[in-house]
C-alpha cells in the first residue's frame, strides 16, 4: 500500500490565485469603462435639454424686444435681465412669480457680452444667456439658497446668442 496514493482532483490555492489575479485585470478596468459611458451618456441627455432651453430663451426674448415688454435700449451690461423657466420648459416668467424656491427650476440671466454697444437701429442684437439649474438648493431645515452662492452644486452653462429684434 505504499504505492497506491490517492489523488484528489481539484485547483491547487496557486491556481486560483493567479485565476482571480487575471479576472481583476480584466474587469477593474471594464467596470470603469462603464462607468465613464454612464456618465458621458448622462451628459449627452443635458446638452438635448440645454439647447432646447436655449431655443426656447431666444423665443421669449425676442417675443418681449418686439412686444414692447422690454425696453430695447436698455443696457443689459450694467443691468442684465433674470428669466425664470421651469423644470420642464412648459412655463417661463421674467420676474419668477409663479415658482416656489421648492420646486427646481432654471435662473437665466441675459447679458451683452463686454464691450458690445447696441445701437436701437441694429436688426439684431447679441446676448449672452448664463443658464443656472436649479436655481436654488436647501440649505436644511426646510431652507433654500441661492444655488449661486453654493459652486460645488452649481450647474452653469453660458451662451452667446444673436436674436433679432425687429
């Protein structure tokens, strides 16, 4: 019986070392490609809804410059209008009566860019939109702040845009 040794089948703790070794390698790194497309796909879906916003901010604008409901040759350097627009785009108002600091909603700010000098002759005219969301955020306790006033929750975008006003 000195010959006979029985061999039991199985992976030696090497083997599985160097299988879980390998598995590591190859899905560390897929784990974080996944994650990168997650977010890059995320950001993909903002920038459809940003420039429709924008679209939608060109609209009010020029409808208000033509109506009247705003004065063509104020200066919007010095003194920049505030737009409000809600969370789905279905509800707009320059002044913000309408929304709640509760409920999410953009602030847009329109301005002309530095050193521009709109004539009331020009057909259009150049505004730069800087496009806040959500305009604001709580602070705790059923509390809300100025999402300005808090960069690391801020989600800015700045455009320039040529609106015609005549």
């Amino acid at each position: 019986m000195t010959g006979n040794r029985f061999r039991v089948s199985g992976f030696t703790l090497l083997e599985v070392v160097v299988a879980m070794a390998l598995f590591a390698l190859i899905s560390i790194p897929t784990i974080a490609l996944m994650t990168m497309t997650a977010r890059k796909s995320d950001a993909r879906l903002g920038v459809g809804k940003a420039s429709e916003l924008i679209a939608l901010i060109d609209a009010e604008v020029t409808a208000s410059f033509r109506s009247g409901g705003i004065n063509n040759g104020q200066d919007l350097e010095t003194t920049p209008l505030t737009l409000y627009a809600s969370e789905f785009l279905d509800k707009f108002a320059f002044n913000g009566v309408g929304f709640q600091n509760s409920e999410k909603y953009y602030r847009i700010k329109v301005t002309e860019p530095t050193g521009y000098s709109y004539s009331q002759g020009d057909a259009y005219r150049i505004f730069v939109y800087k496009v806040i969301w959500p305009a604001f955020v709580e602070s705790g306790g059923g509390n809300y702040a100025s999402n300005e006033s808090t960069p690391a929750n801020l989600e800015e975008l700045v455009s320039p845009s040529v609106v015609l006003v005549r």
